[in-house]
C-alpha cells in the first residue's frame, strides 16, 4: 500500500516539476543516493568531484544514467566542484561537514542559487557521542559565506539508504526543512515529495542548530540499538 502511495506521489510531483540542472558537490553515499533520485525526476545532474577524472566514478554516473532514461537529453557528467556549480541553478554540498566552508568557498559565485545542505558534524566529545563543531551551525555559515544564495538545510536527519529506499524504513519518513527563502524551501520540498519522503518547512536557517542536533539523537538512538526515522505526523 505505502509503495502504491509512494509510486502516485512520484507521479504527481514529476509531472509538475521543471527540470533544472543540479550540481551534486561530493561522490560519496549521499550524492549517490541524491544524484540518481533527482534525475528519476528529470533533473539534469552534474557531479563536482575533486577528481572527476577517477574512473571509479563512471558506477555512479551509470547508476544516474539508467534510472534517466525518461530524458536521454540530460546525461549525467562529472566535472570540477566549481564548473559543476556554475553550470546549475541548484547546489547540494554532498560533502564532509567540516570541509564544507573550504568547498563552498571555492564554487565561485553561487548568488541566487539554492544551496541545498545535508551536512553532519562527525566530531565525537569526550563521552564518545557527537557535539557540535560550531556554535551556530553549518548551515547557517554557509549562508553567512554566500549570502546572496537560498540556503537550504534538507536531507541531514535520515540515513542514505532511506533516501534510496524510503520504503525500507518500514513507515512514512519525514524530512525537515529551514531556511530563510520560502520558495526555495518550496522547491526542495517537491524533490522530497517526489521521491517518496514527507517534507515540513520547521523555519529560518538560524533553526539549523536545531536540526543539525536531531543528527546527534538519531545516531545515539541506531547506536542504542533503536533504529528510527523521523515521522512528525502533520495534523489535518
Ligand atoms: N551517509 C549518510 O547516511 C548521511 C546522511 C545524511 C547526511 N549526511 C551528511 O552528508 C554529507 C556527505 O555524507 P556522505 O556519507 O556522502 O560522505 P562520504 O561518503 O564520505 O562522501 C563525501 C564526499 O565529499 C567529497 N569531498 C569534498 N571535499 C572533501 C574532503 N575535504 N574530504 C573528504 N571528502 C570530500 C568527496 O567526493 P570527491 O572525492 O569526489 O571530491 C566524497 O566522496 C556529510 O556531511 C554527512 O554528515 C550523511
């Protein structure tokens, strides 16, 4: 029943989303679990690695590729961090949180476009459970770093494989969503939606501290042998 839902939900949302080239910033488990979904949609993808010429990279691009076939016109490439951002109106920074201020500073002029922000802090305190690298948050100091762009803080509060898989989690799997731009918040909830995932807009990028911590509880509770997603059930 919840992969019937899940395959209208994909049909209604692909259908009324305008393709836009998006740069995938990393070629790790995030930007290929990303990457693939949003060219389900049509998007054009374009991956920035920091060595685009790894041969290793054509599984990806290959797993990109076969699930666009809808659109052949848009194949998937992999170039330069900084030429696959100037190239797309959209920027998800697939990337280690504590390079994320090196990478965004070196795409070039990222004005107006949405910077999409799944970033964690993997640094452990002392007590062998994760703490905050910063005091406000990644999220907003990319905003801070370029702030003529929409960031958009997504994606950071559930496992790749969920991207992937929404149905493997067992139930309906929320993503929540803050920044400062309403319609950029807009425009990542419909690549949520249309993957098969819930999206709440839970407000301003400042709230990012906010979320970036829900990351700290969703890997104590795995690691605590209680594997969950989040669910915030939207009142009608
Ligand atoms: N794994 C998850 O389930 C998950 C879920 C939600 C959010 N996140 C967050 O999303 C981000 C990406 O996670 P991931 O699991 O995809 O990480 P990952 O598998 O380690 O991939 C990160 C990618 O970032 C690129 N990169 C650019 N600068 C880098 C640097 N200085 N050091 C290392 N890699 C660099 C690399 O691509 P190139 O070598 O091609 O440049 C690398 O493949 C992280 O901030 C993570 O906390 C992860």
């Amino acid at each position: 029943m919840i992969k019937i839902l899940n395959l209208l939900i994909l049909c209604l949302f692909s259908s009324c989303i305008v393709a836009e080239t998006i740069a995938i910033i990393g070629t790790g488990n995030v930007a290929s679990a990303l990457g693939p979904a949003f060219a389900k949609q049509g998007h054009e993808i374009v991956y920035g690695s920091r060595n685009p010429s790894n041969p290793e990279l054509q599984l990806l691009l290959d797993q990109t590729l076969v699930v666009n076939l809808q659109h052949p016109e848009n194949k998937p490439y992999v170039t330069s961090p900084r030429e696959a951002a100037e190239k797309s109106q959209v920027v998800v920074l697939a990337v280690p949180g504590s390079a994320v201020s090196e990478v965004v500073l070196n795409l070039g002029d990222l004005t107006g476009k949405i910077v999409i922000d799944p970033t964690n802090s993997r640094v452990l305190g002392d007590d062998g459970h994760r703490v905050y690298p910063v005091e406000t948050s990644y999220a907003e100091i990319i905003q801070d770093l370029v702030p003529e762009s929409y960031v958009v803080k997504a994606f950071n509060t559930l496992n790749y494989r969920t991207m992937i898989d929404p149905d493997s989690s067992g139930g309906q799997v929320t993503i929540p969503i803050v920044g400062n731009h309403k319609p950029s918040k807009d425009f990542v909830a419909n690549l949520i939606r249309a993957m098969g995932l819930e999206a709440i807009d839970l407000g301003p990028v400042r709230f990012a501290h906010i979320l970036e911590g829900m990351l700290f509880l969703y890997v104590y509770g795995r690691e605590a042998g209680t594997p969950f997603n989040y669910h915030l059930r939207i009142d009608e």
